[in-house]
C-alpha cells in the first residue's frame, strides 16, 4: 500500500492499488458483504417470526409451561435439519441464501436448531460420547447461565 496522506483513512485492501484508481470492491469483500447483509436480513424475519408464533402458541395455550419457546425450538430444529440438507446437499444453494436461511433466519428464529444439527452430526458422525456431553453441558450450563443472568440483575 500507498503511504497515506495526513487525514486520509488507510485502504481496506491491495485491490485498488493493484487494479488501478477506481474505488473498486474486492470480490473476497463483496462475497463477505453478501453474506453479512443476507445473515442481517434472515435475522430480523427470523427474529419477528420467533415472537409471532411464540406469541401465538402462548394465546392458545397461556403461559404455565413454556409451550411458545417449545414449539419454536422443536418448529426450529426441524426446519435447520431438514434446510440443512436441502440447502447443502440437494440443491447446492448460493453461500449467500444458505447465510440468509440457515444462520440469519433460522439463527435468529431459534439457537436451539443450531444446538440440534450439531449434536446429530455427531451422533451420525458415531460420536455418541461427544453428543450425549453436548447435550449434558448445553442444557445444564445454559440453565445455569440464565440463572446466574437472572440473579446478578436482581442485585443490580
């Protein structure tokens, strides 16, 4: 790179430098851009559509048992495992569909589907150790962190 001029902010990349004057995206940068918008917008539909139909579940149901969240999570894990082959092994999607579908939407919809593709890759995988510990440290660490959320808000 250039040494850069007092004022001027350093450039992102070699890109420009190598292909000349004009302010140029690098296709690496524009790819990641792609892919980070993709993930923003799947996560903003996932997120509304996670309150929509807990919402609506809790309507139906009230709130003694968290049914709304149960639903969402197995709605969820059903979804990311059956999109996970579809998209990866079936139809070969664009990287950037996969990012808005998989991570953005289904991210943002439910973590939990992210938790149950992971632990059936390692069941399939024959890591049936590594699955049940996944499990096991999941729930138990993950119920104990909202707990402990919980109780240091409460002394705040």
């Amino acid at each position: 790179m250039r040494p850069r001029a007092a004022g001027k902010l350093p450039e992102l990349n070699s890109y420009k430098a190598v292909h000349g004057s004009k302010c140029v995206a690098s296709p690496v940068l524009l790819r990641s851009m792609n892919q980070i918008l993709a993930i923003a917008g799947g996560g903003a539909i996932g997120a509304l559509l996670r309150f929509w139909v807990s919402t609506g579940v809790y309507t139906l149901t009230g709130r003694a048992f968290p049914y709304g969240t149960l639903i969402v999570n197995v709605l969820g894990s059903l979804l990311m495992g059956f999109l996970y082959i579809w998209l990866l092994e079936r139809t070969l999607a664009a990287p950037a569909l996969r990012a808005f579908i998989l991570i953005g939407l289904l991210g943002a919809f439910t973590t939990f589907s992210t938790f149950s593709i992971e632990t059936l890759n390692l069941v399939e995988a024959g890591e049936l150790l590594k699955a049940l510990l996944n499990t096991l440290l999941s729930v138990v660490l993950c119920v104990a962190a909202a707990a402990a959320g919980v109780m240091i808000a409460r002394q705040i």
